[in-house]
C-alpha cells in the first residue's frame, strides 16, 4: 500500500511524510459563510389542496403532481403524492364502505 501511494500519488505522498525541517502548510482556505435570509419570494408556494375524496380524479391529481415537480422538485412531488395517496384511499374506502351497504340492504 505505501508503494502503491508513493508511486502513484507522490504529492499526496509528500504531503503525508514531509520532513520535519520543512516549512509548516499554509493552514486550509476559510470561504465566508452566508446564510440568505427568507423573503416572500424565496418561499415555495403553497401546496395545492388535495380534493375531498368525493372530488378526487387521477387526471386532476396527475395535474397537481406535475404542478409540484414543476415548482418544488422532488421534495416537493413526494409531498404531494402522499396526499393523493391519503386522497385516493379515502376515496377507495367510501367505495367500499358503499357497496358493503348495498349488499347488506338488498339481503
């Protein structure tokens, strides 16, 4: 391995086993840290609001989705598509909430 370094890598290697008669490294850049405050325009746009489940169609949740990757990114997306997830089983449930009374009021 330490061939491998000083053969391959011999500046590396310079810098790891440098003589100790040798001038100190300069110490490491330091960049300015600055944090940018959050305006009105910086914020995301809210969300759009996921339809009752009565309202809830994929063409208009497929809207909503490409709205949130458009604006927010991935991050944003995944937010969405959990509330149309919530949306969609809300809507599956009442479906089937529905037909269980049916069946029941037909026997």
């Amino acid at each position: 391995m330490r061939l491998t370094l000083l053969t391959k890598w011999p500046l590396l290697a310079s810098r790891i086993h440098r003589a100790s008669d040798s001038a100190p490294l300069p110490p490491p850049i330091s960049l300015p840290v600055i944090i940018p405050s959050a305006s009105e325009a910086d914020t995301d746009p809210p969300l759009d609001v996921v339809p009752e489940a009565d309202g809830w169609t994929w063409p208009a949740a497929q809207a909503r989705l490409a709205a949130a990757y458009e604006h927010g990114g991935v991050a944003r997306f995944a937010e969405t598509a959990v509330g149309e997830l919530e949306a969609e089983a809300e809507l599956e449930r009442n479906r089937g909430l529905a037909v269980s009374s049916q069946a029941r009021t037909r026997s």
